[in-house]
C-alpha cells in the first residue's frame, strides 16, 4: 500500500493532477503519505504548502524541517494566530486580516514592510509567535509579512483561511505560473470548514446594521448616512432573496466537533436573483454590482480604521456574485429575533481554483466521512478528481478474513429480555474468544463501541485466570501505553478496548501487530453529529439504513488499517464481527472486494481452520 501511495503522488507532481486519497488507516497513514509528498517536493524543487488542521501543524512542520534540514530548504510555518495590525492599533487573527486588508496594497504599512528582520523565522531559527513582538515594536503590517514569509519559504505549513487570503491567493498565482512551480497539499478537507465558518459567516440584519447600531454609529466619525440607508436596503435584500431560498437539497453535515452541530440547513439560490435584487437597490447594471458595492462601502466608511467592520458583508456578495456556480450554496446556521446567520459555502471553490492552477494531493481519513459530501464543497465533481481508497498492502489480501457471529445482535437496546440475552451472549463469545487465543501467542483485541457497553458486558465475568488481559482505561495514560508496548514487544496479551480512533491510530503508530480482533456491536461515536451524517446520506443519496452503514463503514476502516498495517507477513489475522446484522446483503456488499467474509453462528472452528 506504501509502494502504491508513494506512485500516486509521484504522478501527481508530474501531472499537476488531483488527487483525493481517503485514508482508512487515519493519523500514521496520513503522516507517511506527508513524508513522500515532502520528499517529492525536495526532489523536485517544487514548493510546497502544506495546508492542514491546526492540531496537527506542529507535527508536520517538524516532520517537513527534518526532510528540509537534509537538503537546506527553509520552513515556513504560519498559524492562525493574532498579530498586532497598526492601522487599526489591535490584535488580529488571520482570520480577521482577510476581511479587514481590503485596502491591502494600499495601506502605507504594508509599502513600508522589510522581511529581513523576520529572517530569523524564515530560517526556523525562531518560532512564528516572536513575530509578534517584531511587529508592534516596529509598527509593521502582519499581512504583508505573512504573505512575505510565505513567497520565500519552500515548505510552508499553515492553516486553511490561507487560502482564503487575497493576497495569498496572488502569490500562489504568481509562483506556479513562474518557473518555480508549487503544489499543494490539504489535509482533513472537513476542517476546511471550520475555515469557511470563521471568514464567511455573515448575519443578515446583524446587529451592525440594527437602528440601534446606526444611531450608535452616528457619533462615529466619518461615517455617511445615506450611504448606511442604501445598506440597509441591500441587507433586506439579501434577507427576502436568502429567504424565498430553495432548501431542496435538505440539511447538510458539515463536519464534526461541537461548533457543527445539527442545526441549519443548506439553501441554494440562482445567483442571477441576488445580481437583480442588488442592481435595482444600487441603480446599476449587473455587471457593476461588485464594484459600486465597493464604492459605496468606502463612501460610506471613509475612515480605514472602520473599514473591517463593513468588510464581511462586501466579501459576501463579492464572493456570491463572482462564485464558481450559476448556483449560490449557503448554509442557514440559526434564525431568529435578531437576524439570520448563514454561511457562505461558495469560497470553498477557491479551493478547487488553485487545484486546477497547481495540481494538488487532499488527503482525508475516516473523520472525512463521507467523501464525497467533502469533495463536492470544495467544488470537485464528477472526474475532476480522483479518489483513491487505499485498503490492505498488496499481495496480502488472502492473510485477512471477516468472519460474522450471527448467533447474537445488539438491535434491542429497549427489549429488556432480549437485552439480558445479548449481553449473556456477548460474554460466551468474549470466553471462548478468551479461551482459544487468550494463551496463543501474538496480541488480540476485544473492540467494544464504548465505555458503558464493556462494562455492560463484563459485569460479571470471569475471564480465564492465565490469560494476560490489558483493559483500556477510560482515561489513557502513558502507563497503558507502555504496557501496551511491552506486550507487544513480548508477542502476547489481549486488548480489552473501546472504539477510540485515538487508540487506533495509537496502535498503528506503535506497530502492534494484531492477529485478530473481536468486534462487539457496532463500533462509532453516537450522537448528533453521525446522526446528522446518516440523515445527509439518506436524503441526499437515498441511502436507507443509513445508520447502521455510517458507523459500519466507519469502525471497518478503522479496524482494516490496525490489522492489515500490522500483519506481520507470513501470518494470518481475522476479524470477527459480533452481531448478526454484519451479515445482511447489503452490509457485505459494502466490504472492500478483496476480503471475504463467512456469516455463521458458530465461526470459532472456521476461524481456527483459517489460522492453521
Ligand atoms: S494592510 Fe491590513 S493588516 Fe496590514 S497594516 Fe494595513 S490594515 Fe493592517
């Protein structure tokens, strides 16, 4: 699977293609696929951005300056963070740089800006966060320093409202149609969101534009009433064409974590709409709609120091007007009293724009469940790219089985009797599991979907005495980890685990070679962010039992990189699927086509056949 990952994005800095690779095995999967990425652009002499969620950009800056350091190329790492702005004399995030250096290019600090006193951080021999200190001692513009690191650095690493960043945008055109040619590199496509939530947010009647508001800023200085009048009517005007919306496509998941929560829904509306509703409240034609929205806007905050604060509604019918589709795609977050919230989901067709100019590798793991929903916000369709799954190592395909236990199911949750049974149930396969593999030598897992159904199901069990049993502790400390090491050092013991991705993805970094695994259930996360995943697959694509195959589909992958990552060659290792509903048609039917799986309600013999 290596050799394969490693041929696809050597293909892809030859071709300028794009590629999506969804990535079962996760974190140690993803971090490898990195370090052949970063080797490809140091071969090659090509730039690279690195463009990833921000938990991890301290990892892949380090693993970027350790293949960097080998060849003398500098790494430029550049979070999201606050850097003073002196136009404005406060702390902004980069967020905030995006919409408030409208009048970049203008603004005399950025014409006065010297990078060599950041020569320190481009070199890496002093941290971004110094920065600064740098700036405000020296009334410097953070934009045009970002955008300055960013055009020396080889290897840059930063967070996704980079590519929303005009100015970054610029130079991006600007070096890969130079003779220094630049790829790009996104990882976990979902935080992109998070991305467009914080840069694209915009609440119609916010309270900005609220009577209030206006008479409050009657004792701003500067600020022109009739032009806030003429505001006013553009923001009702976005409300009636927003609201009269079509909503046909039903709510969309956008991610996971608390901030995209089920609430809201996706609405399109045909742009053509918006332009005429804006021309009639302007008096322009369609086409000058952007462009006396920009004069208006200065007209009416004439003082730049202002200027951010009415930044966000241009950058909204902006990036509306001149999106990549006939159709405008919005996300409603809340409505209420005070205004309407949406999001404007079109700028992640940026993303799609500096694919085409550059050619890029995006890569997502089971958290960028379904791809599909991802690869469509960022405006890829159809054969624009390609999806690569990777699976199991070549050649190996043989020394993995499912087998599926359908002598029990975990469906009556309610059904106290049924209930009863399954949990009986559960603890004669977990003993015989025990039993026969407890004593053998290699490591075996037990895989529980949570805290509370383990205890559940050992409430009373007795494990064999002789057999070496490493439980998980609800809180992981460095102490099961170790143990965890040693066992696999010594070859032996048995993982009494839940479904954390964190544990799995743990396991693959530290190569601990499983021979087998006992699945109990259905091995997910509940709650409402899968619920609402499942409710997008079901109305979207008309995929019933949506449900029981998001969670399926999640923990299989999940499980498919622990063990075919970690088959020691020559071995064979299993996988035994507690809970009839595995067997179903149409859950068989989603396994990868290399692994065969065998339903019966008494697999253990089978299971034994196959190990010999
Ligand atoms: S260009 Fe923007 S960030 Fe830079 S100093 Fe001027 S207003 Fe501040």
């Amino acid at each position: 699977m290596y050799r394969e990952m490693r041929r696809d994005v050597e293909s892809i800095f030859l071709s300028k293609g794009r590629l999506l690779n969804y990535l079962p095995g996760g974190k140690a999967d993803m971090l490898r696929l990195l370090e052949y990425t970063v080797e490809e652009a140091l071969l090659q002499g090509r730039k690279l951005v690195i463009l990833s969620p921000r938990m991890f950009q301290r990892e892949i800056r380090d693993i970027a300056r350790e293949k960097a350091a080998e060849d003398g190329r500098s790494v430029v790492h550049l979070p999201s963070t606050h850097l003073p702005c002196p136009l404005i004399n406060r702390e902004i995030k980069i967020a905030d740089v995006v919409h408030h250096c409208l009048s970049a290019g203008q603004c005399a600090y950025q014409k006065d800006f010297d990078l060599e006193i950041f020569r320190d951080i481009l070199s890496g021999k002093r941290e971004f966060s110094s920065s600064r200190q740098l700036l405000s001692e020296r009334g410097m513009c953070p934009s045009r320093m970002v955008i300055d690191l960013a055009a020396e650095g080889f290897i840059i690493v930063s967070d996704y409202p980079f590519i929303f960043h005009q100015g970054w945008r610029r130079l991006i055109e600007e070096i890969s149609t130079g003779p220094e040619k630049m790829v790009i590199l996104m990882i976990e496509p979902y935080e992109l969101l998070r991305g467009i939530d914080e840069e694209f947010t915009f609440t119609i009647h916010r309270e900005d534009l609220s009577e209030e508001y206006l008479e409050a800023l009657g004792g701003v200085e500067g600020v022109e009433e009739g032009g806030m009048r003429i505001l006013k009517g553009i923001v009702e005007s976005l409300r009636s064409v927003l609201e009269e919306a079509s909503s046909e496509e039903g709510a969309l998941p956008l991610g996971r974590g608390g901030r995209w929560g089920p609430y809201g829904e996706l609405k399109i509306v045909e742009r053509h709409r918006l332009i005429e509703r804006l021309s009639g409240e302007l008096n322009v034609n369609p086409e000058g709609v952007v462009s006396s929205m920009r004069r208006l806007l200065d007209l009416t905050f004439p003082d730049p120091s202002v200027r951010w604060w009415y930044a966000n509604l241009y950058l909204f019918v902006k990036f509306w007007i001149e999106g990549y589709d006939a159709a405008v795609r919005f996300y409603v977050r809340e409505e209420g009293r005070d205004g309407m919230r949406v999001t404007l989901l079109n700028p992640a067709s940026v993303v799609r724009e500096v694919l085409d100019e550059v050619g890029g590798v995006i890569i997502s793991s089971t958290g960028s469940y379904p791809t599909w929903a991802y690869s469509e916000l960022m405006g890829l369709k159809g054969d624009d790219y390609h999806l690569k799954i990777y699976y199991a190592p070549e050649g190996e395909e043989d020394s993995v089985r499912v087998f599926i236990h359908t002598g029990l199911t975990f469906l009556h949750r309610r059904d106290e009797g049924k209930w009863a049974a399954a949990l009986e149930t559960a603890r004669e396969v977990l003993k015989e599991f025990l039993e026969r593999y407890g004593r053998r030598e290699g490591i075996y897992a037990v895989i529980f979907p949570s805290f509370h159904r383990k205890e559940e199901i050992l409430e009373g069990f007795q494990p064999p005495g002789d057999v070496t049993i490493l439980s998980e502790p609800r809180e992981k400390s460095e102490a099961w980890w170790e143990r965890l090491q040693e066992a696999r050092d010594k070859g032996e013991g048995v993982l009494l685990m839940v479904g954390f991705s964190s544990t799995w993805n743990q396991m693959v970094a530290e190569e601990v070679p499983l021979r087998g695994a006992l699945v109990f259930d259905i091995p997910m996360r509940p709650g409402p962010v899968l619920e609402y995943r499942v409710k997008y697959l079901r109305e979207r694509y008309g995929w019933e039992r949506g449900s029981f195959m998001g969670g399926f589909l999640h923990a299989f992958y999940m499980i498919n990189s622990v063990i075919s990552h970690n088959l020691l060659s020559s071995e064979r290792a299993f996988l035994l699927l507690a809970d009839r509903r595995y067997s179903t048609p149409w859950v068989r039917s989603a396994l990868p086509s290399f692994l065969r799986s065998i339903s019966s309600s008494d697999p253990y013999p089978m299971i034994d056949d196959f190990l010999l």
